[in-house]
C-alpha cells in the first residue's frame, strides 16, 4: 500500500491558495529531486510581482534548498525546524554513505549535493548555511498555520511568525507510525534510533521489518545483544543485500511475532513469548502528518467532502447521458428515452458517431498531457511511443477507417471494421449477425493466432498501446492513476474477468438474442462505459481493463501459461539500487505491489502479477532499478547525445 499524499495543483500549491508542499509529501524521495523541487519552488516565488517572505517549515534537504535559493534572490526568508538541520540525515547510521542520485539529472540550486558519507554531507550543508547567512530556527516545532487576509502566521512552541508564502518541507519521516500497544510511551522505548555507540553492551529489541528496521539491528548488533521481532514471516520488504548481512549477522530473530505490550524491560508477544531489552526500537515506517495537514485545510488525495459527492455524481450524469443516449433510437435510458437519438443525429450522421468524434477528441487531448507529463517532461522515448501508438490507432482504425474509408468502399455493416484491432471477446460481435467469411476468417486469426503471438512477445501491452478502452484510461485516466486500489483484495477482485469471459463465450456459442441482449446492456453498455468512466478520478482509469475485460483476461491466461512453461519474452527486471521510494507501485495502474518485486530483485511477469507494459514503473523510477527484459532503459536525453555530432 502506498500513503496518500496532499492534493496539490501548479507550484506545488495545495488547496490552501498560498500554502506549498515540497519534498517527501510532494513525492521527492531523493535528495537530487528534493532539491530540485526547491529550485522550483524558489524561482517562482521569486518572479511573483509582490516579492513575498517566506516561511519554511522543515530543515531537510527540499526546504534549505528552497531557502538558500530564495534568499539567493533577495526574498526574506525564515525556516523553522522542529528538531535539527538536515535531522533525516542526522538520523542515518554513522558512516552511511548517501548517493546522489539519478545521476542524469544535474543538481540545481545552492545546496551541496554529491557522493558522500553522512558526516561530509551534513559538514557542506552547515556550511552553506552559514555562509548564505540564512536563519533557521531548529528546535522549534510548529504548533498552527492560520492564514488570514494579508498572508499566514506560524505559531511556534517559542514564538510567533507571519508571511505571505508558507512552505511545508516537513516530509514524513518526522512522524514515525506506532503500534499503539500499552507501555509503547515508555522511556526505554523509542521511534527512532539516533546513535548505536551509547547502546554498547546492552540488550536491544528492534521492532520492524523493513530496511530501516533490519539496518538499525545491524548496526547495532556490532556493539550490542540485537533481536529483531517483525511480525512477518519473512522480510519481503528489504534490500537483497541487507537480507544477506541479516543471515550472516549475529541477530536473534522472531518472526511471526506480535507486540501485544511493553513492559518496563520487557516485551510480551501476543503468542506468550517475552523478549527482555534494555532499550527497545519501534521502527515500522513514518506516516504523512495527515492530521496536522488536515487542520490547515490541506486535503489529502482520496479524501471525501461534499464537492467530491457531488464530483462522483457529475461523472454519473455525464457517463450515463453518453452511453444512455449512444444506446440506439427508441432504447435510450430514462429520460432520453425516444427522442435523444434522433435530436442529436445531426449532419446526417447518428448518434454513434459523435460519440467516436468525442472519444477521439478526448483522447488526443488528454494523450498529449499524458505524453509531455511521462514522455517529454521524463525524456523517456519509450513514453512518447507509447501515446503516439495509442493516439494512432484511435484516430486510424477506431476513428478513420470505420467511420470514413471503410464506410466509401464498403456500403454496409461498416460496424465491422472496428473488428480490424477490436480481437474477439472485447468486440464481442465478431462472429454475430451472420458476417461475411471474410470477417469470420479474420476474426479468428486476430483472435487466435495474431493476440496469441503478439502476448507471447509483449505480454498484455496490447492493453497499454493498442486498444481504444485502455487507451482511454490511459489518457483521461493517466491524472488518476495513483488512485488505482492496491493490495491483496483488489488483485483477488480481478477475477471477475473470468467470469465475463466465460459470459462471452457462452453468449458467442449460444443462439440465444435474449443472453447476446442482456450482454451488451451490462458489459458493453455498464461495465465497459458507465461505470468505469464514472468512477476514473476515484480509482484510476483501469477499472474496465483490470476488473471485466475479458480479452485482457484471456491474454493474461496466455501469458502466464507462456511465463509458466519457459517461453515468454515479456517481463520486468530489477537491479539492486532500489530504495523503496514507492513511487513504482504508486503510479500502478492495475495495483501491483512493483516495489516489494524491485526489493529482492524478483521478475515482474505474467505469472505473477497482471502488469500490461505500460512502463510507467520504469519511467518514475529515480534511481533507473526497473527496465524490459532484454532492452536497457534509455531516455530522451541519452538517444540525443547518441546521435549529436
């Protein structure tokens, strides 16, 4: 599962008109791009007419960058810090070396930034402090933001501060996740681990099962007597490499175990078993500060109110008038029923063709914003040629050659044409209504022999380059894709493509109008339209692809017998430099969990997860641990200095 961050628009504004949000909670999880965001942020509070001050709040690398930055260009600028400069880093064991990565992208801005060991690192940040004359208050927690008519004041436990911008650069690491067991607040329990040197010599319990967790045991086991209890039953979630030193260290492990109480020198599983410490570590991970953020007026993604009601009940209206409408002449849905068609059959041309007008509109627009958003601003070609097919194919042969060519030379049931690319069971009239041979012939290699080899190559990216219902998604649903539903239960939810293409079957075989009726009313009309469109900003654009189609379904049976057997050619690589950011299993369209595959640098395939190469995993990426199977990773920038003189 993936944590919701605040809902942010341009300049990393939130809903609080003046109020930004850079760094970690803005999905920067390294320090290059943190800084970067800082950069930003700075330049365009800068070029503002008003000049404004600025408060920033947090010290890490995203909100001294901004500071330094802005400073830099003659705006008035405080940072508060509840506990100390650069305390993320602070935190990290001695010695631990922090990388610059993505090694592509310059660093810009005023604050130092390269391959360095904790200590060197926090030296040049010091210094560039101290040099630029910048105030930072550390030390000083924020109690409230209050934003009034002439800007915002900041309430500190130590003072009061006012602005016309405030910058939140607190990230989340400042707000460690707790148990919320009895004797967790007691003195020899702590939610984070500041040094191992003064735990020399005693008995230490280390709580967590994942890398922090595993790498504050190693540390300490140098010095110290270390068991690590996590409630797993194995580490899913940890470096390949970190896994390894566990095995060789001198660790005492009890997984499958859960805390149930901490005692003053004890702590009691919920199976009887009881560890003794001396100082115990809750190391479970870090949560956004959703509360605090939510007491400003920030909302976060995914959060319900009144406007978000009524947002779900537009996308309703609005889906079930297009397809309702779009149904036929005389069979619209209440309260178009006998008159909608017709009225909007205008310029000789019906109802089912503005609709096709419509969609390709829609999906070259919002393709275009999908293709600069991955493509251009990622400078991953892969991305650009990814929208240039879908985009292509709509227009070519869901637009253009049914509604146009094919409709001159063929003068009936130009309706077919759609079946060029359309494979049966996804257009599930292939094989009705008493087509010509030829369509029965070719309907069956498309179906048959052409998808069964193009899967056995690429997987399911017929999904994510080839089709009109994913192509939707991809471009009207790409700015809801983080919202798609993760975890064990969506993926069992999955399965309801069985049925569906069992149902079309059935349907396909079975003479019966009344069954081919009642499919085309709830899949072709509800499942594929009405319902999917209606629900895109709240779980993502995938819902028809993932859940019910049943063509994606039947790809997916073929891929994971071909990923079974040893043949397949489709699959995702990782290598060793992930850093368990998230961002892969965030952007996830179909809910793959990307991140715990990139940990133990496990194959991501067809017999393990649905993935359709889409790819967007590997273009987040910022430290380039994902790539195809047999072709590296390469970007814009990298083809252009290939081909320069």
């Amino acid at each position: 599962m993936t944590t919701r961050r605040p809902q942010m628009g341009a300049h990393f504004e939130s809903n609080v008109p003046g109020l930004h949000i850079i760094g970690d909670l803005a999905g920067a999880p390294v320090l290059k791009l943190a800084i970067e965001q800082g950069t930003e942020l700075a330049e365009y509070l800068a070029s503002l007419p008003d000049a404004p001050d600025v408060i920033v709040v947090g010290a890490g690398a995203a909100g001294l960058n901004c500071a330094l930055v802005a400073i830099g260009k003659g705006l008035r600028v405080v940072v508060i810090e509840k506990a100390r400069l650069a305390n993320t880093i602070e935190e990290f064991p001695e010695g631990k070396w922090v990388y610059a990565e993505p090694e592509e992208i310059a660093v810009r801005g005023k604050l130092w930034l390269d391959g360095a060991t904790k200590e060197e690192l926090l030296r040049r940040w010091q210094t560039n402090v101290a040099d630029s004359g910048l105030e930072v208050r550390t030390g000083e927690a924020v109690t409230a933001i209050v934003r009034g008519p002439d800007g915002f004041t900041v309430r500190t436990e130590k003072g009061v501060y006012r602005a016309r911008r405030v910058v939140l650069a607190t990230g989340e690491r400042a707000n460690p996740r707790r148990l919320g067991v009895p004797g967790e607040d007691g003195s020899r329990v702590h939610h984070r681990l500041y040094g191992v040197k003064q735990h020399a010599g005693e008995d230490v319990l280390v709580v967590g099962g994942g890398n922090s967790a595993v790498e504050a045991a190693l540390a300490l086991s140098e010095k110290s007597r270390v068991v690590l209890s996590y409630r797993g039953t194995a580490f899913h979630r940890v470096f390949r490499e970190n896994r390894q030193k566990l095995e060789q260290a001198g660790v005492r492990l009890l997984l499958g175990s859960k805390v149930q109480r901490f005692e003053e020198r004890a702590c009691v599983m919920e199976d009887g078993a009881v560890a003794g410490f001396d100082h115990a570590f809750v190391l479970i991970g870090a949560e956004p500060p959703a509360a605090f953020l939510r007491s400003l007026g920030v909302r976060m993604e995914g959060d319900w109110d009144w406007k978000r009601v009524l947002w779900l009940l537009l996308m309703f209206v609005v889906a079930y008038s297009i397809y309702g409408i779009k149904r036929g002449p005389g069979v619209e849905f209440w309260p178009y029923t006998g008159w909608a068609y017709h009225a909007l059959s205008v310029l000789d041309r019906p109802v089912a063709f503005w609709y096709t007008v419509l969609y390709t509109v829609v999906m070259t627009v919002f393709g275009l914003q999908a293709m600069k958003r991955w493509g251009f601003d990622k400078k991953d070609r892969f991305q650009v040629w990814r929208y240039t097919s879908l985009i292509g194919f709509q227009w070519l042969f869901f637009f253009l050659i049914p509604e146009f060519i094919f409709r001159w030379l063929v003068q009936g049931e130009a309706w077919r044409s759609y079946g060029l690319v359309y494979a049966w069971p996804l257009f599930f009239h292939t094989f009705l209504g008493s087509p010509h041979v030829f369509w029965t012939v070719w309907g069956v290699m498309l179906a048959f022999v052409l998808i069964p080899l193009l899967v056995l190559f690429q997987g399911k990216r017929y999904c994510s380059w080839v089709c009109g219902c994913g192509g939707l998604a991809e471009t009207l649903g790409d700015r809801w894709r983080h919202l798609a539903p993760k975890g064990q239960a969506s993926i069992r939810w999955e399965q309801m493509g069985t049925a569906v293409l069992v149902a079309a079957t059935v349907c396909t075989l079975w003479p019966a109008a009344a069954a081919r009726d009642w499919y085309g009313l709830v899949v072709d009309l509800w499942l594929v339209g009405i319902v999917p469109v209606t629900l895109y900003p709240f779980l993502g654009g995938k819902i028809w692809c993932r859940y019910w189609c049943p063509l994606a379904r039947m790809m997916q049976m073929m891929s994971s017998f071909y990923t079974r057997v040893g043949v397949s050619r489709f699959a995702i690589e990782a290598n060793e430099k992930c850093i368990a950011c998230g961002e892969c299993t965030r952007y996830c369209q179909v809910g793959i969990d990307v991140m715990q595959f990139a940990l133990q640098q496990q194959r991501i395939d067809n017999a393990n997860t649905s993935c359709i190469g889409c790819g967007i995993c590997v273009t987040v990426c910022p430290m380039d641990t994902l790539r195809f199977a047999g072709r590296p990773k390469e970007t814009l920038v990298q083809i252009a200095t290939r081909i320069a003189p």
